[in-house]
C-alpha cells in the first residue's frame, strides 16, 4: 500500500478521527457514504472539494485498519 498522505488525524478536528486532508470530512463519512450505495462520482459531485483520491485513499485507510483487527461476527 502506497502513503496515505491524504489521511489526517488531528485532536482539534473531530475529536482526533481520520479525515480527508485536515477537513471536518472523516473517512467513515466517505467510507458510510460508498457502502450505502453512492459511487465515487456521487460523492465527488455532494462534496465538489473532495478529489478522486481523497476517496480512493479513505477507502485503502479503511480497509487497512479494519485488516489489523480481528473481528467476532455475530449471527454469521
């Protein structure tokens, strides 16, 4: 996996979580958003300040943390 330069983590933005270059835009907002359905454009067109790879980057953040934790589904 490349750098993830894009993803910022910051006290004083949003309590600390991991957003999209220093902006009150978390990468669960982006990583809720694709799961709920809306493509890459969607999101670009609803957050015009929002480049392709911020998207791209929050989704490789997201993936390589939830790959560092062991999970327990229930009901699978």
């Amino acid at each position: 996996m490349g750098p993830l330069e894009r993803i910022t983590q910051r006290p004083d933005v949003m309590g600390g979580k991991a957003c999209i270059r220093g902006m009150r835009v978390t990468v669960g907002m982006v990583v809720g958003q694709v799961g709920a359905g809306h493509s890459v454009d969607d999101i670009l067109t609803d957050y015009p300040y929002l480049e392709r790879e911020d998207i791209l980057q929050a989704l490789r953040y997201a993936a390589w943390r939830a790959d560092e934790r062991e999970v327990e589904l229930v009901g699978v």
